[in-house]
C-alpha cells in the first residue's frame, strides 16, 4: 500500500475554517440526498382476510365498490397494508358500507 503524508501549516482559524466548510458540505450533501424508500411487500387477499378478520368475499366487495386499493400482477390480486389501512380508515369515517 502507498500512502503520502503531506504536512501542511494552518493557523488555528485556517483550521476552523476548513473543518467547518468540509461540516457544512456534507450536510448539505446528506439532506439533499433521500433515504432510498424501501418497497413494502404486497400482500395476498388471505393476508388481507386475517389481518381483519373479514372473508373473502366482503374483500372483493370492498375492491369492487373502490374502497380498497388493490395490484394486479398477471391474474392474481395483491395489496399494501399501509394503503389498505388508510383506505378503511377514510372508509370507516365516511361510513364502510
């Protein structure tokens, strides 16, 4: 491993300077930088059921009046629980019917 060490002279406030310029860089750096958002997983229609404890059918007639918000990837149904959630919760002060 080559490595160089390079010695300089600073005064004390070249000092300050440079650490706060490096400081406010890389804050500037991370808060303009979002967390990537992690994917949360789709859950199938059974998850859906027992999370709730409601059938199947009472389900469907959620997706089919608009209530739920519901993927479809090829011919199977999936859902996520925070987008569920929030619908019911929407649902639930309107009145669920």
């Amino acid at each position: 491993m080559n490595t160089q060490t390079v010695l300089i002279s600073l005064s004390i406030e070249e000092l300050k300077t440079l650490i706060a310029d490096s400081l406010s860089t890389g804050l500037q750096t991370y808060h303009s930088t979002e967390p990537e958002k992690q994917e949360e997983p789709l859950l199938k229609i059974e998850d859906i059921c027992s999370l709730f404890n409601v059938s199947k059918v009472t389900i469907h007639d959620w997706k089919r009046k608009g209530i739920l918000p519901f993927y479809r990837i090829s011919r199977k149904i999936y859902f996520k629980k925070n987008e569920v959630i929030d619908a019911l919760t929407k649902a639930g002060k309107r009145g669920l019917k």
